[in-house]
C-alpha cells in the first residue's frame, strides 16, 4: 500500500524518536543494560522497509538523505548485549529485526549513492524557474521548535496534514483563523502554556507555533481574539475539532 506523505511524516518522526530514546537507554550507567525489546526491533524494521520502498518508489533523494542522517551506530552495540545462546531464542528473533534494519539502510544507502548526484543536477537545472515563479524564495521545511518536535505533537501535525489543513513542509493551507484555532488546542493538548489566565483557562504559548509557522509576532492571538470577540467560529472549525476529538 501506498504511504500518504502524512504517514511517511509520521513514521519518520517515529523512526527519529525512537532512535533516539534507545540511544539514551543504551547509554545508561548500567554495565550491561538489557536488550531492547523484540516489539520495538520489528517496528524499526518494518518502519525503515516501507519508508525505503516509498524512497525508492517516489525518487525522494531529500526523504533519502534524512534517514540516512539518522544514527544508526547503536544497532552494533546492542547487538553486543544480546543473549546468543543457541537456546536463547529471544536474542536471535531480536537480531535478526536488527539485520533487517541493517539490510534496509543498506539497500538506502546504496540507493541513496547511486541517485543523489543525479538528482542533485537536475535540481541545479531547474533552480533558475523556481526563483521566478517564487518571486526569490524556495520554500523549504522549517526548523521546527524543541517543544513541537515530538510524538504528541507529530501526531496531530499528520492529522492536519491528512485533513489538508498543512503540508509537509508546514505550510498552512487555509485561513489565520483556522490555524489560531489550531495552535491553541495544541498549545493545550501539549500543556504549553505555564498556569491558568484569571478565567481559570490554561495560559497559551503562541511563539513556537509563530516560528514554525512563519507568522509576524501576536498575529494568532489577535485572531483568536477576534474569533472570541464575534462569536463566530471560523469556516471550517470542524476539521479542527475532529483533529483534538478525543
């Protein structure tokens, strides 16, 4: 089945989180710490399969290059703690994922290599016509805030993407309105702000939301205001709430 750019967005900020969670968990002060878990082994492997196969498919040299940037020199020393014992049947189900995950990025990478000096001078090429049509700017995926980049928050982030609210590069696709909206159920979903306003409602964080987003300063506040003030709930308010239903 044919991955939406939601889910390949999903499942390479999963492939980052989690990496980056058995990295520090490996890194711990215990001598020999145990291994890590047969069920999160088959995710990554199965993760870093469908994402080489929508590289491939698609000719993402940029997807490509991300993934490949991820570091995956923790497999060696993990599997350094495995239990082999030819009786031991836990430790040779954990390593073989880890030689699937290993042939993937393998695969990638040897993709990756032959691919990216190809693509790389027909981008050169055809930079000249993006200058023009863009008035100077290529836009490009933004740096996106510590406090964004995580499980929850990409969660919600492939949501908006699916409804057609936002693209992969964060790009909002409809009005102020409904991205105020937006950025204050995150704010609140994620716990943002810091205490409660005199209304007893939890305080909102706007500047992440206003950097990823490439909005001048108080722009979504005062467009939340606005929404607060009239009474009126922005056209399509409903994407919003099926996004944040419970």
């Amino acid at each position: 089945m044919e991955l939406t750019k939601a889910e390949v967005f999903r499942r390479k900020s999963f492939l980052v989180s989690i990496t980056n969670d058995i990295k520090s968990y490996l890194e711990t002060t215990t001598p020999t710490p145990p291994p890590v878990s047969y069920e999160n082994c088959f995710y990554i492997a199965e993760t870093t399969k469908c994402l080489t196969d929508y590289i491939i498919n698609n000719n993402d040299v940029k997807l490509a290059k991300e993934i490949l940037e991820i570091d995956m020199s923790l497999w060696d020393k993990e599997k350094g703690y495995l239990d082999l014992d030819p009786f031991c049947k836990k430790g040779w189900e954990i390593l073989r994922q880890i030689e699937k995950v290993e042939e993937n990025i393998s695969l990638l990478r040897d993709w990756y290599n032959n691919n990216s000096t190809q693509t790389a001078h027909k981008q050169d090429s055809t930079e000249p016509q993006q200058e023009q049509t863009t008035k100077g700017k290529v836009s490009s995926t933004p740096q996106i805030p510590s406090v964004l980049n995580n499980d929850r928050a990409n969660k919600y982030f492939a949501k908006a993407m699916e409804a057609g609210l936002m693209n992969e590069k964060f790009e909002w696709q409809k009005t102020k309105f409904l991205l105020a909206s937006f950025c204050r159920e995150l704010s609140i979903k994620l716990d943002l702000g810091k205490g409660r306003n005199s209304n007893g409602e939890k305080r909102l964080c706007w500047k992440p939301f206003e950097q990823l987003f490439n909005v001048p300063n108080g722009s979504l506040r005062a467009c939340l205001n606005d929404i607060q003030k009239t009474g009126n709930s922005p056209i399509g308010i409903e994407k919003i709430d099926a996004i944040f239903e419970k």
